[in-house]
C-alpha cells in the first residue's frame, strides 16, 4: 500500500512539477528524490529521423543549447538593431569616387589651405584609419565638404551616373552628408577630450565650408573651435608650441619627452595660424569685429609666431626637413605671399582696436600710417618668382576665356601640371587679396578725410562745468560712427585736383590704379582657376552640380 501511494505521488510530481528546480517544490516538500530531468519516453517506436539529429547535437562539442532559447534570440536581435553601425569612409561614398574627391582637395584647395600634411595623410588613408581613427575619418569627411562647397563645378563631374545623381542630386546634399559623417566620427564629448592639431585642421575646415555657403554662425562657431584650440596647444605666440605634440592622428605625446620637434606637427600648426590670421583681416576688411574677437591684432607683430617654411610637404617629415630642390617653387611660397599682404596693414588694425575705426585721434600719423601700410601692400609681391607673377599676355589672356578645355579637370592632374594649375590658384588669391587690400586702405583715407571735414564745419563746441548737472560735451576731433563707408570721391566733386595736398592726390591716382590692375588680373587668371577661391568669385547658383554653368 505504501508503495502503490508513493508511486502515485511520484506520478502527481511529476504532472506538477514546476521549473524552479531541480528538485522542484513538490519533491522538496516529500522529501523524495527530484525526477524533474528524467527524459520522457514517447509511445511507439522511435523517429529515426529525430534520434539522428539528437546523435548529431551531441556528437558536436561546440554547439550551445541555449541558441535554442527564444529570449536569447530577442535579444541578439535587440542588440543588433541597437548596434550602430561602423563610421568609415564609405559613410560617405565609394571609395572610387572618395579618392578621387581627396585628388581634388589636394589639387585644387590645399594651394589656399595647405592643411593637413599630404604625404601622412595619404599613408594613413592607405592603412584605412579611417575605420580606427575618428580624428582621422573626421578630418577626411570636412576635407570633402570644403573642397565641394569652394568647388561644386567639378563635383558635376564626378558624379555623373543616374545612380549618383540620384544619392547626390546637387552639391549641397554631399556637403549635408560629409558634414553628418563629420559630427558623427567627432561624437557629443569630443571637446571633453584632449585635443590635437588635427582637430583645429578640422574646425578651420568647417568654419571655412560655413563661409562658403554664408553660414555666418556656424561659421564663427567653428573658427572659434579652431583658435582656441590652437592658443591651447601653444601656436599663437612666437615661442611655439609647449605642451603636446602629435605623434600620429588622434594620438599626442608630451613635448618634453621628445629627442626631437615633430616638424610635421609644428608645419601645421604654422600654418592653420596664419590661416587664422588672414581670415580674421578678412573679417576686419569686411567691417566685421568677430575677427578681432577671435584674434586681436598685436601692437607688435614680432610676438606672432614664424611664417610656414617654404618647402613642400614631401621634403617635410617628422624628424627632418629636407632641403626644396632648386629652381623648384614650393606651393607655401604662394601661401606666404598672401600673409605678407595681410601682415602690411596689421599696424593700422592695432592701431584701430586701440582707439576705434573710422574715428580721428591723430590725423597726421593715421595718414602716415595708412600710407605706409598701402606701400607695403603694393611691395609684398615684388619679389614673387616668376611662377607666381601675373602675366596677361601668357595662356590665360582670354576673357571670358574660350579656347580653355575645361574637360582637363576630369583628369587627375600630377607633376608639372597640376604646379602649374597650383600656381594659377595661388596667382587668383594673391592678387584678389592685394586689390581687396588696396581699396580697404584707399577707402580708409577717404573715410578719415570725410570725418575731418565734418569737424572743420560744424560749429563749436563749449565745454560745461561739470559741476553744473549737464553731460561734458564731445571733444570734436573724436567724433566718430559716420554711416557711410563709401563717400563721393573728393576729386570728383567736393574739391578740384589743386585743391588736394599730395596724399589726396596719390590716394585719387590710387583709385584709379586699382581699377586698372584689377582689369589686368581678369586678364591674367583663367574663370576656372578663380573658382576654388570661393563663393566669392564665383555665383552661388553653381551650387546645383547637375546643370551647365553659364
């Protein structure tokens, strides 16, 4: 009886028996060994086809039987759909179209903007850190978005098949997507970490695809980035960098520690400065007082740090500099050549943040001033090499240009080509920078003079005690805040030739020569080599990479 009574309760447990064992709570609770695991045996004879893949299951010494849970496999699913997917180059496009983009940045922009190094680059590119190395896929993604904002006509070109048009149906779509790319390899924390020199490459970049498509408050936002950091990693003073210094794309060392200077990283840093730099007088020519906000001009400009060797990328490397071949321009000597322009008025610039634009404290010496800054402007390309002179009766002569195959930019250019092309670029920036410089001057002295004559003929003013409960009045030689920043010539209606003193004259003579040079320039320089100069040489409505241009 005992028997048949446990038989039956074990025949209950097991129809009860629950999955929280073994032993399950029945067996605990009569104290009777737990049968929870023991198989089951199916009536009839067995399935051969199951007891082979049950002999197989077992015979495999790697498989899991927990793969056979459905919760496990919700939640490798889960995870996959929460997985992002990897940043690479091809985030952006393939890598065909990819390299032939990074050709044209190194072509067509790294004449204006030599950043960053391009033989470390190009090694990089080839080991594809670009899958390892956010710093580095960030740096790639805004090269691109800055060669195509500058140079959306050759963007047309690439992208010419049905299938690319439509993934890219106009340059501003590329742009959008090399810039997502660009946020995202960054990420939200990047400023939390420490930052290179590759990340200030990266901020210019930006900054400078922000002005082109005159997006004034990204703009700002990303030259700010770019100064800061670059003042945080010691470039902006003569005595250079002290803190860090980059071995390789997203990795720094400290500068002590090295047996040598990394040239590479003081070359970048030389020159994204001086990029600052001739930006911020930019802003300044444009009436614009961010560019002082972001790099106030020096009372002496030898506090500044040294100008960029001249001497090409592929003579630089990190522990030597090698000397430029002879008789071979290197593509910074155009660079410097631009700053000289910029540096010949930074006295007037300091002298203006000190006592304000546009307002007279010294008439005398602000004449004198200006004009030595208009002499320097003109000398700062008397000795460029023959490269990099203007020629209006050379190739180029023709505008608008007609006989310029501009099928030539499909190519890839290299060697004595593409210097020649480099060279034509440089001559289009230079000299726009020394006209655009020379009317900024010329417009200064005129504006000085108009304020001049205001004094002279408005009536006196008195001076009240101040005792008296009245405000003092305005010293009349400090008036200021004319709103015309173009008055009538004063040779053309307020005074005649005889008149003028001799600096009224040379400024009249001035204006003309400007008009003249300019004339000589358009003569000089090919439509197409004007282009990677900007937005500002070129319409806006060329943006759309699928349409002819005009």
């Amino acid at each position: 009886m005992c028997c048949l009574l446990l038989l039956r309760c074990r025949r209950l447990t097991l129809l009860q028996c629950d999955e929280s064992g073994p032993p399950c709570k029945s067996c605990a609770a009569l104290e009777i060994p737990c049968t929870f695991e023991r198989p089951s045996r199916r009536r009839g004879p067995p399935n051969r086809h199951a007891e082979a893949i049950k002999r197989q299951k077992l015979e495999n010494e790697s498989y899991d039987v927990s793969a056979e849970s459905p919760t496990r496999d919700a939640a490798y699913s889960l995870a996959s759909l929460s997985t992002p997917v990897p940043l690479s180059a091809e985030s952006i496009c393939d890598l065909v179209t990819l390299e032939n983009l990074i050709d044209d940045y190194f072509i067509y922009i790294h004449p204006l903007v030599p950043v960053p190094h391009e033989p470390s680059f190009r090694e990089a590119f080839a080991r594809r850190e670009d899958r390892t190395d956010r710093t580095f896929l960030a740096m790639l993604a805004v090269m691109i978005e800055a060669s195509v904002a500058s140079f959306p006509r050759r963007a047309r070109q690439v992208f010419s098949s049905e299938q690319a048009k439509k993934q890219f149906p106009n340059a501003g779509v590329l742009m959008d997507k090399c810039h997502q790319v660009f946020a995202e390899a960054r990420g939200l924390g990047f400023l939390d970490h420490e930052l290179n020199i590759m990340d200030a490459c990266s901020s210019y970049l930006a900054g400078l695809s922000a002005a082109y498509t005159f997006d004034v408050q990204r703009m700002a936002l990303y030259y700010s980035e770019c100064v800061m950091t670059l003042r945080a990693l010691g470039f902006h003073t003569a005595a250079g960098p002290v803190k860090t210094a980059i071995v390789g794309y997203g990795q720094t060392t400290s500068i002590q520690s090295q047996l040598a200077p990394n040239y590479i990283y003081q070359e970048c840093g030389r020159r994204l400065f001086w990029l600052c730099f001739v930006g911020a007088m930019s802003m300044r020519q444009l009436d614009d007082t961010g560019g002082d906000i972001l790099m106030p001009p020096m009372s002496h400009a030898d506090g500044m740090p040294p100008m960029p060797l001249e001497i090409d990328d592929e003579y630089i490397t990190e522990s030597v500099v090698y000397g430029q071949p002879p008789g071979v321009v290197s593509e910074i000597t155009g660079f410097n050549l631009n700053i000289k322009v910029f540096r010949a008025f930074h006295q007037l610039a300091a002298l203006e943040m000190a006592f304000g634009s546009d307002t007279i404290h010294d008439i005398d010496r602000q004449r004198q001033v200006i004009r030595r800054a208009l002499h320097n402007v003109k000398i700062a390309t008397q000795d460029a090499p023959q490269e990099l002179q203007l020629n209006p009766v050379n190739d180029y002569g023709e505008w608008p240009p007609t006989s310029y195959d501009t099928s030539a930019y499909s190519q890839v250019l290299a060697g004595p080509p593409k210097r020649a092309v480099q060279f034509e670029i440089q001559k289009a920036n230079i000299y726009g920078s020394q006209l655009a410089s020379r009317s900024y001057l010329v417009e200064k002295f005129w504006n000085l003079a108009e304020i001049l004559d205001q004094t002279k003929t408005s009536p006196p003013t008195l001076f009240v005690r101040r005792d008296s409960g009245m405000s003092p009045p305005t010293v009349g030689v400090m008036a200021s805040g004319v709103e015309s920043r173009h008055p009538p010539p004063r040779s053309a209606g307020t005074h005649s030739d005889s008149q003028m003193d001799v600096g009224e004259q040379a400024m009249a003579v001035e204006r003309e020569d400007i008009v003249r040079d300019l004339a000589v320039l358009l003569r000089s320089i090919n439509q197409v080599n004007m282009e990677p100069n900007g937005l500002s040489f070129v319409s806006n409505t060329q943006l759309n990479m699928h349409e002819d241009p005009d």
